[in-house]
C-alpha cells in the first residue's frame, strides 16, 4: 500500500474501509523489496533475528486464477509479504543461507546478504494462517523456496 493510499485510508470514516483481498494460496515468483538485521544482547543470550519483505511478481499454475484475478484488480501493486527469522542456532543460519543460495545471492556473510536482498527473486509457497488469538486476523506467510528458473 503507498503512502498515499494509506492515509486516505486512515482519513476515511471506519464503515468506508473496505476488506482486504489476500494473496492467493500457492506458488509465486516474489521479488526481495528489502531485508533488515537486528541484534538484542540480554545478560544470557544474544537474540537475532531479521526480515526480508518480498513483493509478489508472478503467480504460478497452482494459484486460482478467479482467486488472482480478484486479488489483482485490487492489491496486488502495494501487497507486501514480511518473511520474519530468528537466528539462534547453526541451523537456523544454515536454512537462511540455503534461501539466499537459491536468490542466487553472492558468497557474503549472512549480515551483508540480509542488506544485500533487494531486488533478489525466488519462488515461494505463500498461505494464510489465522491468529491464535484471533482467528479473523490472517497473516500472510511464505515457505518452500526454490530458485527461479527461466
């Protein structure tokens, strides 16, 4: 969503604002739009954790086309997809780096691949699931990498 559709959004009167469209279910072509890195030290441990925001380039067969063509006409331009990770262990850093591996990322430390994302591609199985504790709140979530093939 731009900046300027967000705050006519807000602007608007609570029963004027229309529900959102989800991404359809399946296999996408996304693009990294960016990827972020943080670090928080506590007396124990040291907590990781990063972001990579993915938009949604293509879908592929095993999305619904009426489910695509609804979501196109209205979200498909601003649809962000936010790919949240904690690095705690090797194994952790291992299936992030198997993910950049498949981007095609160049041979960099993790941090500087994280900085490095944008404009990357990969293909990505994208759902929904619902809040735990609120089921009507669905987040959109991205698993199965593989590399995009041409």
């Amino acid at each position: 969503m731009s900046a300027d559709n967000y705050q006519d959004i807000l602007n608007r009167a609570r029963s004027e604002i229309p529900e959102p469209v989800d991404i359809p279910s399946g296999t996408w072509r996304l693009q990294a739009v960016s990827g972020k890195y943080t670090e928080e030290t506590s007396d124990e441990d040291v907590m990781a954790e990063g972001m990579i925001v993915y938009k949604p380039v293509e879908p592929s067969s095993d999305v619904d086309e009426e489910a695509f063509a609804e979501f196109a006409a209205e979200s498909l331009e601003g649809a962000r997809i936010f790919d949240r990770f904690w690095l705690h262990d090797l194994r952790d850093v291992q299936a992030l780096n198997r993910t950049f591996d498949k981007m095609g990322l160049p041979d960099v430390s993790i941090k500087d691949a994280i900085a490095q994302v944008k404009g990357y591609e990969i293909m990505g199985y994208v759902f929904q699931k619902a809040d735990d504790k609120d089921p009507e709140r669905l987040y959109t979530n991205v698993k199965q990498f593989a590399p995009v093939e041409e």
